[in-house]
C-alpha cells in the first residue's frame, strides 16, 4: 500500500499529469489491486484518507489533473468500499460531473464506468445484500438529481435550461443503463413518480 500511495503522490504531485495513466505508475498499482483484492474495512479507510489526502493536496482546484485522477479512481475501484467512503467520492468529484456540464468527455466516461461499478453487482456473490444496499443508495442519489434537473415538482410544461437539459441526459443514460444491466433488479425498484421507474427499469426517454 505505502509504495502505490507513494507513487501516486509522485504522479499527481507534478505540474501536469497526462490523462493517460504513466506505464510505470499501472506496474506499481497492480500488485497492490493484487495483493489487496478482499481488502478490510481497517486497510480500506487507511487506503481512503491517503487518497483524500492527496486529492485535496494535488488535484482539487486544478481541472487539468481531474481526468487522471478519475481514470486513477476508476482503476482503485476494488479498493475504494463502504457507502460512506463512496459517498466522499461521490460528493467530491463524481457527482460534479455526471450532474454538471463543460466536462470533457473522457472525464465523464470514468464518472460514468466508476458510479456503475456501485449500482451494478452480482447478485450470486452478496449473500448478506451489502451491495444491494450500497446499489439502492446510489440509485437514489441518481434520481434526486435527476428530479432537481428536470424539476420533476415544477409547473407542468415547464422548459429545461441547456444545462439541465444537458445534465438530466447525462443522467438518465446513466440509470438506463443500470436498468439493462441489472433488468432484474431494475423492474423490483419503485418510485412514486412513475416516470423514474420506467427509466430505471431501462426505458429510455431519452430523444
């Protein structure tokens, strides 16, 4: 763990980082990933605070780092567990993202692929429904972004700004595609707005 945390200090540290993660830097994180596939609570959070650490220290406030450091997030994945420290992640680089606009493609894409490692998962490896839970939480933050997007409690008829119109996209696609991948788990989630339901199910209203 400390010589990938070390490495990852040296990367994000520089002036510049390419978006394409460095070679060298993929050599050292792989063993780690390796090493650390059913990491522990204890090793997660220890994990977690460098890596916050670091974000803060290196990359918050600097957007020509942001899509390493996502391609980065993406890659420690397996790594990065529990609802409370995907929900840091969430609330500082991923939600701004999926619900917001200007951001490079790329940068959405490893937003996108990170949120659906949360909601999708494997129904015949979680005996105790641990993902299930962590997958119904972040579905809701979807649809609660997607509500104030669309401002689903609004004046019928109501016309959507560019960004919202943008974002509320982005953010369907986003729960569409859980629903096709999951379109079991997709049809047993309710809403009491019918319309969220039909998305998550995978119906797309997307034009």
């Amino acid at each position: 763990m400390r010589e990938s945390l070390r490495a990852l200090n040296t990367t994000f540290a520089a002036t510049s980082v390419p978006p394409a993660l460095p070679e060298e830097l993929l050599a050292i994180i792989q063993p780690f990933l390796d090493r650390y596939d059913d990491i522990d609570d204890y090793d997660a959070q220890r994990f977690h605070e460098e890596l916050h650490a670091l974000y803060l220290r290196h990359v918050a406030g600097q957007p020509d780092k942001l899509g390493a450091f996502l391609s980065t997030l993406r890659l420690l994945r397996p790594v990065i567990t529990g609802d409370t420290r995907l929900t840091t992640w969430w609330d500082l680089v991923l939600k701004p993202i999926i619900d917001g606009v200007g951001h490079k493609r790329h940068e959405i894409e490893e937003a996108r692929e990170f949120v659906l490692s949360i909601l999708v998962y494997d129904r015949d490896t979680d005996p105790d429904g641990q993902h299930a839970r962590v997958s119904v939480l972040f579905t809701n933050k979807l649809l609660d972004a997607y509500l104030t997007r669309t401002n689903s409690f609004g004046p019928i008829g109501i016309t959507l700004s560019p960004d919202n119109e943008f974002a509320s996209h982005e953010l369907e696609s986003l729960l569409v595609t859980f629903g096709r991948r999951m379109p079991k788990v997709g049809r047993d989630i309710s809403h009491p707005i019918p319309v969220l339901t039909l998305i998550i199910s995978g119906a797309s209203l997307c034009p």
